[in-house]
C-alpha cells in the first residue's frame, strides 16, 4: 500500500464508475472496482457513485457487501458518496423506498429527489469549504439535498440564495464527517478533479494517521 497513491475501491455494482475510476486516477489514486467483499476489504477507501440509490441497496444485499461495507465504515474507511452514493450514506432518508438500506457514516437526514420530480437536472456554482481555486460547477440530476444534520456533520457546500434556485436555495449539497464526504451533485461529469482531490488526500490522510498510531505504540 502506498501512501501517495492510495488504493481507492469504487462500489462498481451501478451508476457512473467509469467517470469516478477516471477522476480518481487523474488525481493521484490507484483504483480498484469493487464487487465483493474481498476487493472491498483491499482498499484504503471507497467511492459510492451517483446512480440509483435503491437499485444499489438491493445490489448491495444480493452482492453480498451490505454488512461488510457497513462494517468498514464504522471502523472509519474513508468514504466519498456522490448523488446516490450520498443517499446510502445518510442514516436516515426522506421520500426512499421503505425497503432501501442505509449504510451510515453521515448523521443526517437526506431528502432523495428533493430538487422536485419535475426538476430532471439543476446547475449551480458552489463556494465549497476546503476547495481553493474558485466556486465549483455543480451539477445535480435527480439529487438529493440534506434536509438536516448532526452538529457533527460538517456543511461544505450550500445551494446560492438565488432566484433561479427556488426551493432548493441554501439547502446542503456537501458535507463531511470524519473521514466520510459526500455531494449531491456529480464532480465527476464536469472534468472539474478538486472534489476527488479532496477525497484522495482525506484517504492519504487517514493512512499517515493510522501510521503514525502504530509508530505511537
Ligand atoms: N435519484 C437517485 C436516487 O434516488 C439519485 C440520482 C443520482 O445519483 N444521479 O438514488
């Protein structure tokens, strides 16, 4: 395992893993798509993509990776959830299928389709917290926002106060707990690689910690 080009697992069960698995690479990482627990408990962190949140929770069941994921997420793996990858993450979503499982890692309550139904795609430019460089393009499709949060849940993006935003103006679209991000839109459709930049340098954060421990003993 090597500190500066982390091992990245990219859940490869739906959605856009092509886009994630090229981001990542583009910013430093080594990526692994994941499909069973083996390959899951290789890397050093794991990408939810965008996609169908509940398909992905009926695959993750039938795939066999449904308690293992959730294991590794509590024992701290860093995670980056994306659109669907955000609504698995939550602890508790709002306008899901009853049957849909949540992996935690987030204590906050999502909203799934929350931009309205009739609202397919939305555009904003984001000031997200921890990014330097400018606002970010966000683009959302079907997404989720955050309808409320823990105060252990760290808010780095907000929908701009907008006329054009409607009912989505000021909601959370990106947060981070610990070691675990999320953003309700898709980075990885804009060719826009500072998200997935962030996110490989929380991983390599998480290895020089977990070094740094083992040194201390
Ligand atoms: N609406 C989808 C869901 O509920 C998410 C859409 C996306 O990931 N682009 O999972």
């Amino acid at each position: 395992m090597s500190a500066d080009r982390p091992l990245i697992g990219v859940l490869a069960l739906q959605g856009d893993v092509r886009e994630h698995t090229a981001a990542l690479t583009a910013g430093g990482a080594r990526v692994l798509p994941v499909r069973r627990e083996s390959e899951l408990s290789e890397v050093d962190g794991l990408v939810l993509p965008g996609g169908e949140s509940t398909t992905m929770s009926r695959l993750l069941e039938t795939f066999g990776l449904l308690a293992p994921l959730r294991a590794r997420i509590a024992d701290g793996m860093p995670a980056y959830g994306s659109c669907a990858g955000m609504i698995l993450l939550a602890e508790k979503v709002l306008d899901g299928r009853p049957d849909q499982h949540q992996l935690g890692g987030l204590d906050l309550i999502v909203r799934r389709n929350a931009f309205g139904r009739q609202v397919d795609s939305f555009e904003a430019d984001l000031d997200f917290a921890g990014v330097d460089g400018g606002p970010v393009h966000a683009v959302f499709i079907r997404a989720p926002w955050v309808e409320s949060s823990s105060p252990a849940v760290r808010v780095l993006a907000t929908v701009p106060e907008t006329t054009a935003a409607g009912a989505a103006a000021g909601r959370i679209v990106a947060v981070r707990q610990g070691a675990v991000l999320a953003t309700a839109f898709h980075p990885e459709l804009t060719g826009d690689l500072r998200v997935h930049r962030l996110f490989v340098d929380i991983v390599r954060g998480h290895e020089s910690g977990s070094r740094r421990t083992t040194e201390e003993r």
